[in-house]
C-alpha cells in the first residue's frame, strides 16, 4: 500500500476525531537508532521508541498493518520506506502508551544516495481514549481539516548508521 495514501488515510481519520476528541500531551519523545543491514547492504532498520513521559496514558490513532511506521517523516529524496509486511486491508485502530512507560516498533527504509546520517520525525495523532475511529458519523472532510490544523511532529535528533 502507497505510503502516502496510509499517512493521509491515517490523517483523515485523526480530524474526525473532532475538536472535542482533540488531545495533545508536552511530554512526549521519540528516538531512535539506525543500522545498517549487511544481507541488503543498502537498506537500513530503524529502532524506534515513543516514550510516554506523562502521568496518564497517551492514545494515538493508526492503522492495522504497518501503521506506526507510516507514521515516520523523512527526507523521501534520500531514503524510501520499505514495509516488509503487505496487507490486503488495513483498518484504523487506536495504540496506546500507559503513564511512564514506551512503545517500540520497527521500520525498514532503502538508502537512495550516498548518505550516512538519518532524521526522522514521528506524527503523532493524539486522541481521547474514548474515541472510536468506526464510529459512521464521522465525516472524512472534517478528519482532513482537523489535521491540517493540528499536525504534530516529534522530532528525534540526526543519527549516523554504518
């Protein structure tokens, strides 16, 4: 599935979550690390951990297959996601991250250039706990506008791989 079409469909279903359903907590982090594979010398593996350094947990929307790593912004003129896992469907679901605590996951990207050196940044969509991403009265338009407006990037320092 195109990368883009997940992160908009991903996006769409955030806005309708409504301004009500709208939540965004300070103290959240994500870093990772960054390795290079030696059986397919020009992908690298990326570590990744979004850290919930909050009192209460913190929700986010995504989608069954694929969908944290989707969640990844990059520099697509030096590197392309490469999802090894292929779904016939994929449905939106809500993650969640509990007080103090992490949630780790792992994504694939092909080197495209001669780099090094990797920054990535995570888009978070932050909901209520409460919020149910089936729910038939939501409207795809109201999701779109809702996250044009409340996009939110986390972004993690530069990191080399060898």
């Amino acid at each position: 599935m195109n990368r883009t079409f997940i992160c908009l469909a991903v996006g769409l279903l955030f806005s309708l979550a409504g301004k009500s359903q709208l939540v965004k907590h300070d103290n959240i982090k994500f870093d990772f690390r960054a390795e290079k594979l030696s059986k397919y010398k020009e992908t690298i593996k990326i570590y990744g951990t979004l850290f919930n350094l909050n009192k209460d947990t913190v929700y986010l929307l995504t989608t069954s297959c694929n969908g944290i790593e989707y969640c990844l912004q990059y520099d697509s003129t030096k590197f392309l996601s490469q999802a090894f896992l292929l779904c016939n469907a994929s449905w939106p679901i809500v993650a969640k991250i509990p007080p103090n605590d992490k949630l780790e996951f792992t994504a694939h990207f092909k080197v495209l250039d001669k780099s090094n050196e990797i920054k990535i940044g995570f888009s978070l969509y932050e909901v209520e706990g409460s919020f149910d991403p089936n729910d038939p009265k939501l409207s795809l338009h109201s999701v779109y506008e809702l996250n044009r407006k409340h996009k939110n990037i986390i972004w993690a320092d530069v990191h080399r791989f060898e």
